[in-house]
C-alpha cells in the first residue's frame, strides 16, 4: 500500500440498515433468511457430494449472519423504551432469536435453524402488537 493509499483509506467502516434511517422495520426480513438457512440445512442433509454441502454450510452461514443483523436492527433501531415497558419479556424475546441465529450459524441439523423461525415468529408477534408496526412493516400477518 502506497503513501497514497494509507492517508486516503477509511479510519472506520460503518455499517447500517438504512443510512437514511428510513423507517422501513419487518421482522419478515429475517424470517426469510432463516427460511433459507432450514432449506439449505435440509438440502445439505440429502446432499452427498462435498463440494456441493461445503457451499451448504458457507451460504448458511451468511444468512443466519443476515437474520441475526435483522434482529439486531429491530432490536435497537425499532423497538423503543415503551416498547420494553409494555412487553417485559421483549428483551429476552430479541436475546433469544439473536442467539437462535448464532446457533443456526453454526449447525447444519434443520432443527436448529427452525428454532430460529421459531424464536422470529415470537419477535414477529410482539412487533405487529406495537402501534408504530402499522406505519413501518411490510408484510402484516394476514
């Protein structure tokens, strides 16, 4: 790396959901990557070739990353104070999925990935209970 290079690269990379602060929240977002992470988990499961389960396992891995950014983003950008206040169990609630999501990551067994689902559908309820749901998510349970 040239002098060039070392003063102009970034001090920080900065990661966010929206850098807009769109107001745009759906705990469906991370529902559908735990729907991958159980498919690809079934999939890796029927599979004998290696080379095929090792790309399995490196795809699975990135979107159970994914569905734990999701939550992570519901959980602090989404859900405000009043929102613990009404339903107590809601950090415990997020926690769970979040952990959920690290031991999807780390699991090939379809289980483990449908208690991800599990653990989202829990947040998904609580968020649609919430008055601000109505304005900001996409796809309310029917």
């Amino acid at each position: 790396m040239n002098l060039v290079e070392r003063v102009l690269r970034p001090r920080h990379v900065a990661h966010a959901h929206c850098d807009l602060f769109c107001g745009v929240y759906d705990p469906a977002q991370a529902n559908i990557e735990a729907m991958s992470c159980l498919k690809i988990a079934e999939k890796y499961q029927a599979s004998d070739d290696e080379v095929f389960r090792a790309r399995c396992i490196s795809i699975k891995e990135e979107r159970a990353e994914l569905a734990k950014e999701h939550l992570m983003v519901l959980s602090v950008d989404f859900f405000k104070p009043h929102h613990f206040e009404k339903f107590p169990d809601l950090s415990d609630v997020l926690w769970n999925a979040m952990r959920a999501a690290g031991e999807a990551k780390k699991s090939m067994d379809p289980a483990v990935s449908q208690a991800l689902l599990d653990a989202i559908a829990e947040v998904a309820d609580i968020f649609w209970q919430t008055d601000e749901s109505k304005a900001t998510g996409m796809y309310p349970p029917s």
